[in-house]
C-alpha cells in the first residue's frame, strides 16, 4: 500500500516539475518574442531617423547651393557686370591707363569672388589664417580689426568651412545694409571651445523683423550642421554683434 502511495507522489511530483517547465518554457517564449519585437521596433526607429536626418541633409545642401547661386549671381550682376558696362560705355572718354585701372579693378572682384566661393584646402591653413585673410580682402572697402587667441586645437574641415561661411554671410551683410566704417571680429580657440565675436558700428536693425531673412536662415542651418549656438545683440542706429560659440569636439 505504501508503494502504491510512493508512485503517486512521484507522478505528481513529475507532472508538478513537467508543468513547471512548460510554464518556464512559455515565459521565456514571450520574453524573446518580446525582445524579437522591440528589436525590430528599434530598428525601424533608427531607420526612420536615419531617413529623415539623410532628407534633412539633403534639404540644406539644396538650399545652401541654391543661395550659394543667388550670391554669385548676385555679385555678377552688381559688381563685376556692372564694372564691365561702366569700362565699355567709358571707352571713348577714358585713356588707356584709365581703362587698365578699371580693367584691373574688374579682375581684382573676379579673383575675390572666386576666393569667396572656393577656399584653398581647409586641411593645409588654420581657421584663424583662414579668416585673416578673407578680412585682408574686405579691409579695402571698410576698416576692419582682426584679433584671435588660439590653442594649437585640430578643427575638422566642415568646421573651418560653415564657420568661415556665417563670417562671409555677415560681412556681405554688414558692406551691403550696415552702412558701417568700422567691423571687428575676434576669434578665440580654446581647448574645449571655439567662440567668434563680429560687431561693426553701423545702423543695426531690429532682430524681429529679420528672422525670416535668406541670410540670416543660412547662418542658422550653418550653425546647426556644425551644434554652434549663437545669438545677435542689435538695436537700431547702435551696430550689430554677433556671438556664436561651439564646444570643440
């Protein structure tokens, strides 16, 4: 009778241990189907992102090419054309020399806007020779006071390139609407950050009305390819500053 008793509870036992296993079994199951499932969700996350950063990137590129047009049309039409029409319609009234002069003046803007739109190789100069000799080019059209306080710090070239872009974009408009006599940039690099400093003297505007602006929307989307913050210290008839900072990666 005992013996019957003992095989009873080793059956029980044995289906006790069966059911705990299938039990184990379920839920381990569930956990990987569940893992399986966020895995994929993640991916398709990361895709996702990956597909609108891409698009994004693209966007910018289209719209920075596309003011990068307006700009060289732009300077054709106002400087270099207009140069060239003043030379052909002063043909008869000008002597040679008075001709080679202009004609000199003509090729100088030439040079300058192809320096402008095509910088030499941003591996082989500092940012801050970079800048200098930009504001060497500009100081001929207004007083311009070039200060930098450097630590030897490896800056990548996109860097260099969307930095030296948010200058030109602001001295272009400081030339064209400041109405200023005095620009001053500064440029310190330390080896965490890099700050960039440009204040001229002229009318200033009220920051409101131009944050629509061309200019202003390419400064911004330069700005942010490169995690810089900035900011604009303006106010009618008392000039502009323009502050940007960026850690130094």
């Amino acid at each position: 009778m005992w013996r019957w008793e003992n095989q009873d509870q080793i059956v029980v036992w044995i289906w006790i241990g069966i059911g705990l296993f299938s039990l184990t079994t379920l839920l381990i199951t569930l956990l990987v189907i569940n893992y399986l499932k966020s895995i994929k969700k993640n991916k398709q996350k990361v895709s996702r992102i990956v597909r609108n950063t891409r698009n994004e990137y693209w966007e910018n590129m289209l719209l920075l090419q596309e003011q990068d047009r307006e700009y060289l049309a732009e300077e054709l039409h106002d400087n270099i054309i207009s140069q060239l029409n003043l030379i052909r319609l002063n043909l008869n009234d000008k002597n040679t020399e008075e001709l080679n002069r202009d004609l000199k003046r003509s090729m100088q803007l030439i040079r300058e806007l192809s320096h402008n739109l095509t910088p030499p190789d941003l591996d082989e100069i500092e940012l801050a020779d970079l800048l200098a000799d930009y504001l060497e080019q500009v100081n001929k059209n207004i007083d311009v006071i070039f200060w930098h306080f450097a630590i030897q710090t490896p800056i990548s070239s996109p860097v260099k390139l969307n930095l030296f872009r948010i200058v030109q974009e602001l001295i272009t408009n400081i030339l064209k609407h400041a109405d200023a006599s005095r620009v001053e940039v500064s440029l310190r690099i330390s080896l965490n950050y890099l700050m960039l400093t440009i204040e001229d003297n002229g009318r200033g505007f009220i920051a409101e009305n131009q944050s629509g602006g061309i200019g202003l929307r390419n400064i911004q989307s330069r700005a942010q390819k490169i995690e810089a913050i900035y900011k604009f210290k303006t106010e009618p008839e008392k000039g502009t500053k323009f502050i940007a900072c960026m850690a130094i990666q």
